[in-house]
C-alpha cells in the first residue's frame, strides 16, 4: 500500500475532513505523514511561498509538501 502525505492548515475549513481522512487510512494500515500549519488556509500549496530569506524549505506548507515528495519519490526511499 503507498504512504500517505497529507496537509492543511489551521485556518483550512476542510481541516477536519483531513484529519478524518489521515485516521481512516491509519486505521486501514497506511502509513501516513499529516502535518498541520499554523496561519495557513486552504490551497496554501498553491501560492508562492512566504519564507523568509534564509530560513528552512520546510518553514512553508509548499516547502515541506516538495521535500515530503522528493524524499518518497526518490531511488533511495523505502518502497519507491
């Protein structure tokens, strides 16, 4: 079964369904990766991101969703 990374914001109004979602996979045996950002709506993965010079890639939603990915897509991952 493939890994499951999920994420939403504090301010997304669909963060429940999300987090329901994250639990019905979990209970089904997927492994997943949920993480939820502070000040951050929905769709946030779409907009340019806001990090500050400098600091972490995965400071932002969209930083850790493309580091997420990168990790599990690459030949080196578990199951890939």
């Amino acid at each position: 079964m493939a890994r499951a990374v999920l994420t939403t914001g504090d301010l997304d109004p669909v963060a429940d369904d999300v987090h329901r979602y994250a639990r019905l996979l979990h209970a089904a045996g997927v492994e997943v990766t949920l993480r939820e950002f502070g000040q951050t709506g929905h769709g946030a993965f779409l907009q340019p991101s806001r990090a500050t010079s400098g600091g972490p890639e995965t400071a932002t939603l969209r930083g850790w969703l493309g580091v997420a990915l990168r990790l599990l897509t690459s030949p080196a991952a578990p199951g890939a």
